[in-house]
C-alpha cells in the first residue's frame, strides 16, 4: 500500500519533466497530470527516474513473493518498467 503511493506521487514528479507513456502502460496518454513544480536540474531528474525504479523493482519483489500466477504478469511487467527507467537514466 505504501509503495503504491509512493509509485503515484513518484510519478506525478516524474511526469512535470518527462511523459511517461511510453514506459508506464505501454503508451499512449498518461493517466497523471503533470504537477505545476518542474525539475529542470538533471541530477534531480535523474534521482526521480531512478527512485521510481527502485519503486517498481520493489512492488515487482513484492509480487514474485506472493507466488501467484495471476501476479506474474504483473511481476514481469514491473520489472520491465524498472528496466526501461533505468535505461533512460543510464
């Protein structure tokens, strides 16, 4: 519960700098609006990116440990998240 409100405030911050539709949700228009504080230093921006994966490789743990079947996909889908934001910094 907490990490899902840390991934949406994440993503609010995240989103006044950088549309995330094309790594969240697979494209298309992002359901967050962007907020009215903009990151314009690089090293910051570059901190949310990667706080956001760090968000997602969590929620992705927390899903592979439930051992579902129906959380794998969801499990995959985090962590293939995390791997693009991490890309996009690195």
């Amino acid at each position: 519960e907490n990490l899902e409100t840390a991934r949406s405030i994440v993503t609010k911050l995240v989103e006044s700098f950088h549309p995330l539709g094309d790594i969240v949700g697979g494209g298309g228009k992002s359901e967050y609006t962007p907020t009215t504080t903009t990151y314009t230093n690089p090293t910051e921006q570059s901190d949310l990116l990667l706080d956001l994966a760090q968000i997602h490789t969590r929620l992705g743990d927390l899903q592979r440990g439930n051992n579902s079947v129906a959380n794998t996909s969801d499990c995959i889908s985090d962590y293939t998240t995390a791997l693009k934001l991490r890309t996009k910094v690195l």
